[in-house]
C-alpha cells in the first residue's frame, strides 16, 4: 500500500509541472488576470453585434461583457464596428450576480479625456471645448468628453451682458484646476484673450502713431473722458475731444461696449499713454465761421444746456454760443437761468462777440427785445409823478413797480419829512398802490430814483434855500443805522450821513459810536434844492480842519509832526474859548 502510494504521488508531479514552459504559461495568465482590476482602462475583442444595439466584448475574463452601441458615438455619429475589433473599455466590475463583466466605453472615454487634460494642464496647454450651459456662479465646459467649470469672472476681460453668442462653438481654453478625485475642473476662457491681448498689444504699440485711425470699444466712462480699448492697450478719449460742440458728460454721447472710431491726437513713448479723439475725424465747424456770423448778427438757436451762470444755444451744427445770465432779461437780475428758458427750446439771440481762436461765441437775449429802461426814460421825465405797486420794502427803502416791469427806488430818506427813514418806511406795507415823484433816471446803470416826501412842499424848504455847499453846520442824531446816521439840522432840514463819511479814521466809522440826542459838527457837501436834499459829512470837515491847521500852524518844510500841528491847532482853539468866556 505505501509503495502504491508513493508511487502515485511520484506519477502526479510530472503531470502537473512536467515543463519549464507550461509553468510560465501559468504564471503569465496569473499576472493578466491580476492587471484586469475593475477601476481601470482594459482592451477587448468584439465577438458579436446583437440586433445591432448591443456590443458583445471578450476582456479576456470569465465572461464578456456587453456595451450599448450609443457609447461609441462621438458628435452624434456612431463609427462603424466589426466583429474582431479590438476597444478599450472601462472595468467597473469582474462580474455582476450573472458572472457577466460590467464595462463601460463612456467612462474609458472619459479616463481617456482625463489623462490627456491633466497633461495639458501641466503643460499649461490649450485645450478645446464647448460651452453648453449655465450653472450658478458661471457655465459648463464640455472638454474632450469631461464635464468642466468655467466662472463668470473667467469668460471675458471685462463683464458681457450676453453670453448666448459664445455658447455651442469650440473654442480654446486653459485648464485652471483639476482634481480627479472629485470630479473637478475648472478653465479659463479669460486667459487665452489676455494673451492674445498681450500680442496685439506688443504688436500695435510697435506700428502706433500720432493722427492715426483706429477702431476701439468703449471700455469705461469718467466724468473726464472714456477709455478705448484698441484690442490689448487703452487710449483716453477726453470729453473735450468727443465732439466740436460741448459736452458735459461722455455719457451723453458714449456707453460702455460702443464700438467707435478715434485718432491717435498723442502717444508717449515713455510712458505709453495714448490721447484720443473722435472729434478730429470730423471738419472743425469753427474753421468755416468768419463768413456766416459777425458781430450784432440775429439768429434763432436751440438750448442745449443750462447752467447756473447762464445757457449754451447752438446755433448750427457743431457751433454753440453762451448767454451769460445777465444778458438773458432787461429786469430780472438775480433769477436762475433755468426760471428763464428751458432745455430745447428755440430763443432769439444776438451776437455780441467773437472768439474764433478759443472758440466762443458770446451772446445776449434781452438785446432782441425792447430796452425798458430806455423806453421809461423816452416816456418819462425827472418831476412827473408816477404811480405804483409796492412790490419789496427793504432796509433801504421802498421798489415801486413801474411799466415794463421794472423798478424804481424810493430811498427811506425819501420817504418823509418829517420822519427817520427806518421809521417811516414801517409805514407801507407790500402790494400797496402809491404815488411818487421821479427824481432821477439812469438808463445805463438802470436805475430810477422816487421820491415820496417830494410830492409835498418841505417846512425847511426855506431853510435849505439858505444853505450852501461848503457851510459847517451843527446836526442834532435822530436815528443809528448800521449804514450811518440819520441827523436833523436847525430842527428842520432832515439827513442822513453815510458810515463812510463818520470819520476820516477808518476804525471810528462806526454808526454805534454814537448815540440819539447827540450833537455832531459837519460840512454841507451838497444841497438839490429841487429834491430838497442835504448831504453832510463829518470826515469833509476833519479833512478842512487838517488842512487849516496845517497852513496855520506848521508844513511839511517846517520839520513839524502831523501831532504836533493839531496840538498847537487845538491849545490855540482852548485859549480862545477861555477868553471868550472872561
């Protein structure tokens, strides 16, 4: 029995291992079996085509596997399959619960793309793909098969409203990031531009110069200009070099992404700064102006701007004149410009003056139409006694309404006789009809005087009859004014002297110095005996006492101070005092 037995094991072994060469066939069918791990990328034979749907693959395992025909379409096509070609697939499975291998040719494609992207992505390649939808925050990218990531921020070199044109067409992009554990990629469409920028850039700053012609987009707009982008470098377009009329801002004529035409007006070598201008593509309007406008020249314009000192009227293509505010109403002086005329509309201007070289164009309104001060002045003469409306009432005194709307002035030392100009004023009130004298007319500095108190005959109208200019008179302080004083002479005759005319010293002109009841010396420097008006001045008649005590007492050759001459002037004044009193 033993030897039965050891000679049965003897007989085994060489059955089993009876050469070198069936042992490394073993070995090496061992090692192919082991490298189909599922995860990965495999090659195969096609064995059969069922119903032509179905693709039967031997992968050199137990049993095949089968792939829909749909996997191996690419671009909507599917190529053309034989039995006996050999496919790579990929290996999900060895085997499912059928012992059937579970393999896939979309994700051998996909392993495939992904391979081949992470060696462009290290290269820095260019790879291309399709944009194919929208996601939050940016789009996806079909590259070569993988599913990729492209942000918003990355589409452009600036911001696009529509990206509907970019989608649906190859194009090329640069893989930003890739991560193959989690399925991510993300690329950049961006980049590609900005080094197509940089080359177009390099490119034009080596063929520019100045009064060239080129196409540009509006990139950005300031309150100064707007910058072009001339594909890979800006140039500034200055709102002053947009058109040949004004502008007050580019955004009247220009928005951003607007395609424009401009010319090289300046370009820095150092520095590489571009000036533009679309303005010099056109004829210069201002070049052609000597034949059609001169001086006193009526025209009907547009307004095409309004602003605080007055309105832009273009009065032909390209050509704009400024109404300066005062020169837009004969009456109304302090009124916005915008309370006169409005934006667009038609108005009738003169021209008052021309200046071809700085390109300005002065203008008037009021000039079209009637002067009414001349017109007043023409109907009117100094004596005759008007009669109007009250329309303001100030410090000063009372604006009558006159015809042709404009203003006279009853000044409040005109007011009354009898009454302090502050006091008497209290006595109208506005919107009251009155009647009043003229007692002057101005047409140039446009102003008319009235008088109230002259309506009626003065109980100092003999006392005034008396009084010269020249004469020093004793003035009793009736009212304080922040403008001067108001004063009574001879308890009859009524004025007022100015705060400039209290002292000949600058620092005692002040009305608050003095007090109601006082008594004052002063010189007459003027009598109208028609307006029954005095003027007197206190500083006239320190000036007169210098002056005298300076012929008296000592001069300029005597080596005598100004001090020195009053001093003496003044003891001497004293020592006739005193013995006019013994």
């Amino acid at each position: 029995m033993a030897h039965n037995h050891a000679a049965h094991a003897v007989s085994e072994t060489p059955q089993e291992f009876s050469t070198g060469e069936n042992f490394a066939e073993l070995f090496e069918s061992y090692v192919k079996s082991g490298e189909k791990t599922e995860g990965s990328v495999i090659t195969g034979s096609i064995v059969a085509i069922e119903n032509d749907d179905i693709i039967v693959i031997d992968v050199g395992l137990k049993s095949e596997g089968r792939v829909s025909i749909k996997e191996f379409a690419q671009n909507g096509k599917v190529p053309e399959l034989r039995v006996g070609d050999e496919v790579e697939v990929y290996l999900e499975r060895l085997e499912n619960k059928n012992g059937e291998a579970i393999i896939s040719r979309e994700k051998a494609l996909r392993e495939e793309s992904w391979t081949r992207l992470e060696r462009a992505c290290a290269k820095a390649e260019r790879v291309n793909g399709v944009i194919f939808g929208r996601v939050k925050g940016g789009f996806t990218v079909d590259i070569e098969g993988a599913v990729a990531f492209l942000p918003g921020s990355q589409v452009d070199i600036r911001p696009i409203r529509d990206v509907g044109p970019l989608m649906g067409i190859s194009q090329p992009f640069i893989i930003l990031k890739m991560d193959r554990k989690r399925g991510n990629i993300v690329v950049s469409r961006r980049a590609i531009l900005e080094e197509s920028r940089v080359e177009a850039r390099n490119e034009l700053l080596g063929k520019i110069s100045e009064g060239q012609v080129l196409e540009g987009v509006v990139k950005n707009i300031t309150d100064y200009g707007a910058f072009i982008d001339m594909g890979g470098i800006d140039g500034l377009l200055h709102v002053t070099d947009i058109s040949w009329k004004r502008i007050n801002h580019p955004s009247e004529v220009l928005h951003v992404g607007q395609n424009i035409k401009v010319m090289v007006t300046k370009f820095d070598q150092d520095s590489k700064r571009i000036s533009l201008g679309m303005k010099q593509l056109e004829q210069n309007p201002w070049e052609s102006i000597a034949g059609k406008f001169s001086v006193g020249q009526r025209f009907t314009g547009t307004v095409t701007n309004i602003t605080d000192y007055g309105a832009f009227v273009e009065l032909e293509k390209g050509i704009e004149g400024l109404v300066h505010v005062s020169e837009m109403s004969w009456v109304k002086k302090n009124t916005h410009p915008s309370k006169i005329i409005s934006s667009s509309q038609q108005v009738e201007v003169v021209i008052l003056d021309i200046d071809q070289i700085k390109h300005r164009i002065s203008l008037g309104m009021k000039q079209c139409v009637e002067n009414p001060w001349s017109q007043f002045a023409e109907k009117h003469n100094v004596g005759d006694i008007i009669e109007g409306t009250i329309r303001n009432i100030t410090d000063f005194g009372l604006f009558i309404g006159l015809d042709g709307d404009i203003d006279g002035l009853v000044h409040h030392s005109d007011i009354s006789w009898t009454e302090p100009g502050e006091t008497a004023v209290k006595n109208y009130k506005k919107g009251e009809q009155v009647k009043a004298k003229i007692l002057a007319i101005d047409v140039e500095k446009e102003r008319i005087s009235l008088g109230i108190k002259q309506l009626t005959e003065s109980a100092s109208g003999g006392a005034i009859e008396n009084l010269q200019k020249g004469n020093v008179v004793t003035c009793v302080i009736t009212g304080i004014q922040e403008s001067g004083i108001d004063v009574k002479i001879n308890d009859m005759i009524t004025a007022f002297i100015k705060k400039s005319d209290l002292s000949r010293d600058r620092h005692e002109q002040r009305p608050d110095r003095f007090a109601v009841g006082d008594r004052v010396d002063a010189k007459v420097t003027n009598v109208d005996k028609t307006a029954h008006k005095v003027t007197v001045s206190i500083k006239a008649l320190e000036a007169d006492e210098q002056k005298r005590a300076i012929e008296e007492y000592g001069s300029a050759d005597s080596g005598a101070s100004l001090g020195d001459i009053l001093g003496a002037a003044l003891n001497d004044a004293s020592d006739k005092k005193s013995k006019k009193a013994k």
